[in-house]
C-alpha cells in the first residue's frame, strides 16, 4: 500500500527553467509534509516543509504548493540550475505519530546546462 | 552537513549473519529514527526511539532490533541477514517534543551476498 504517490519518476529541465515535482497522498491523517533532496552517496537533506493550514510556502527558489481537499502537494523549482539536480523526495507525516515519516519513490531531476 | 554521523560507511556481509549499525544523533536531539532505502526506492521506517524506549516501529519483522544509549546515540541490529536487506540503511534525528525537523546522516550501504 503506497500512501504517497509522487509523479514523475524523473524529469529533465534546462537550466533557467521550472521543475515540478507532484505527490498525492492517501491518509487525511497526514499534518506534515517534508521535500527532501538526495544527491548521490548522500543522506536526504531538509528543503522545505508545509503544515496543512497553508496553501502556499515559498523558500528562495523553493515553493510548496498544498491543495488539501486535492491531497496533492507539489514543489516548484524556480531557475533551475545544474546544480540542483538531484533525487527529491516527497514525504509526509502525522505529528501525533512521532512524526514517522513515509516517503513517495522519488523523483530524479536532471538540469542541463 | 547535517551532525548525524553513521558507521561504518559499507559493510558487506554473507546471508545468515549478523549486522551492527551505529550512529550519533545531532547534539541537543533525543530522538532518533531509522530508516530502511532500497535502491531506486525512497526510505522505509523501521523504528523510532525516544530517550531510550522503542516508540513506533514499522511494518519490519523481529530480526530488525535496535538501541538508544543515554547520550542518544543508538544501533540498528539485524540477524539472520536477507539478500533483500541489501540497502542504504539512514538514521534520522529530531530534537524531539513539537519539533518537526528530521536530520539525515549520510547512511551505511550494507550488502548481503
């Protein structure tokens, strides 16, 4: 049972341009709902996290956008750069549950020079 | 960088033995969780602990045991090794109460042969 779904598998942009990455969820119960990034032999880090009671969050050139009666998420990458190729990760969590997080499969982002 | 360390980097072990992962959670967290990632595939939660005591595990089978020491830092244990637990094994922290914010260390690949 894959209660994150994250669309597509992977994704290749031009530099400058504007990646989006999508993730549905199941459960109603989640309340948080983390992007991580992942480069290669690396742990995921923390790029940005949205709560259910925002429809919008934006961090430089991060931006969540929530659609709660959707239960869809997704993240918008503005001026893509080379640098930011990487796997992303949708995750999402229930606070009351210690915050066990579980992840969509991943996206691999590819930006070209 | 994250201050999550983990130990060792890769191990390679044969079916049927034994494994002992180790890491250590970033200063001032209590909570430590662990996280199973397949190749190609986003992590999988197999425990948490909090100040010592198991509180919430996954949907893994017994063989997969672990510890949280007074100083936080904690071990995963898994016996009777499976081809199939060939994975990067991730150990996440969290300050832990109302705080959200989970910080990856960089994993340890083990392989079963």
């Amino acid at each position: 049972q894959q209660q994150v779904k994250q669309s597509p598998q992977s994704l290749i942009v031009q530099k400058g341009g504007i990646s989006i990455i999508n993730c549905a969820y199941e459960n109603t119960a989640f309340d948080y709902f983390p992007w991580y990034q992942q480069f290669p032999g690396k742990g995921p880090a923390l790029l940005i996290a949205i709560r259910p009671d925002v429809s919008e969050k934006k961090e430089g050139r991060f931006t969540i956008s929530f659609n709660k009666s959707a239960k869809q998420f997704s993240l918008h990458i503005m001026d893509s750069q080379p640098g930011d190729s990487a796997t992303y990760f949708c995750a999402a969590s229930i606070v009351g549950s210690n915050y066990k997080l579980t992840f969509g499969k991943g996206t691999l982002l590819t930006v070209n020079p | 960088e994250t201050g999550v360390t983990q130990s060792p980097t890769h191990l390679i072990k044969t079916r049927g033995q034994q494994v002992t992962l180790r890491c250590s959670s970033q200063s001032g967290h209590n909570t430590v969780s662990w996280y199973q990632q397949a190749l190609g595939q986003g992590p999988q939660f197999i425990f948490q602990y909090y100040r010592e005591e198991e509180n919430g595990r996954g949907n893994f089978p017994p063989r997969f045991s672990g510890l949280q020491f007074p100083n936080y830092s904690s071990e995963l244990n898994v016996n009777a090794l499976e081809l199939d637990d060939s994975a990067l094994y991730l150990c996440a922290s969290r300050r832990g109460g109302a705080t959200d914010t989970q910080y990856f260390g960089p994993g340890t690949r083990l392989t079963v042969l």
